[in-house]
C-alpha cells in the first residue's frame, strides 16, 4: 500500500515538474523572436546590393526589396517530401541600418513555411536557430570583399 502510494505521488511529482517544461515550450513558440544581425563594413547602400547578391548566390528568389526602406525579402526553393506529403520554403527577411561611419548593421528574421496534405493545413514558424543564419552571413561577407577588392568601374 505504501510503495503504491509513494509511487503515485512520485507520477504526480514527476507530472507538475513537467508542465513547467511545457508552459515554456508553448511560451517560446509565440514569443516574438529576435533578428539575428550582425555589424559589416560597407555603407547601407552598398550593403543592401551585397545582401541582393549574396541571396542570388546562394539560390535564393528575392520576392520584395526596397532601397529606400533598406529592406529585401527572398524565399528558398520549395521542397517537397512524398514521404511526408509535405512543401518547405524558408523565408528570410532582412533590413540595413547605418550604424557608424561605413559601417553597417544587417538584420535578419527567417522563417520556415510549410504546407502539409492533412491536419493543420500550411503555417509558418520564425526560426530561432537555423544553419542557414550562419551560411548566409558568410556569403555575405564574402560578397563585401568582393565589391571592395574590385575596381570602382567594375561593378557586378
């Protein structure tokens, strides 16, 4: 009677010590998530053609950019599962601010839309961590030097 006592107890324990982990789960899945930015030489402008051509280089579509707002919007290939009879598509959505002499501020929000053939139908979800973050500010520098080490009359 007692280790079945203490056992139930110990499923109750073991229950409410989880609901925490889940309160923060859900929390975090509608909690607004930050851009990831990162601090580049290089004057707005020039930055906002760099960011054009480092998504270009990396197979991106741009579906929205503005020069005077600094902001361009670019979407992945869609790729599609049969095994899972879903569509990916990662969204990336980037804005330049100036944030010192030729030196530039990039900010960017990725997303993941889905489409699925069953429950939920399609969604989105920004992305907190991704490798694509990490990939994406590389090309970009990589661009940056590209444009400083070529000639002036030399533009891509």
């Amino acid at each position: 009677m007692k280790t079945s006592l203490a056992l139930v107890l110990l499923a109750a324990v073991g229950l409410l010590a989880g609901c925490e982990s889940l309160e923060s789960r859900v929390r975090d899945r509608f909690a607004d998530v930050p851009p990831k930015t990162q601090t580049v030489d290089g004057e707005p402008r020039a930055v906002y053609y760099a960011v054009q051509a480092a998504f270009k280089r990396l197979d991106f579509n741009l579906t929205r950019s503005s020069v005077t707002e600094l902001r361009v919007e670019a979407a992945s290939r869609i790729n599609t599962s049969v095994a899972f009879a879903d569509s990916r598509q990662l969204i990336a959505q980037v804005t330049i601010a100036s944030v010192g002499p030729a030196q530039s501020e990039v900010s960017m929000r990725l997303s993941e839309q889905v489409e699925a053939k069953g429950l939920g139908g399609p969604s989105e979800r920004p992305l907190r961590e991704h490798g694509f973050y990490e990939t994406y500010f590389t090309v970009l520098q990589q661009v940056l030097a590209e444009q400083k080490a070529a000639p002036a009359g030399a533009k891509n």
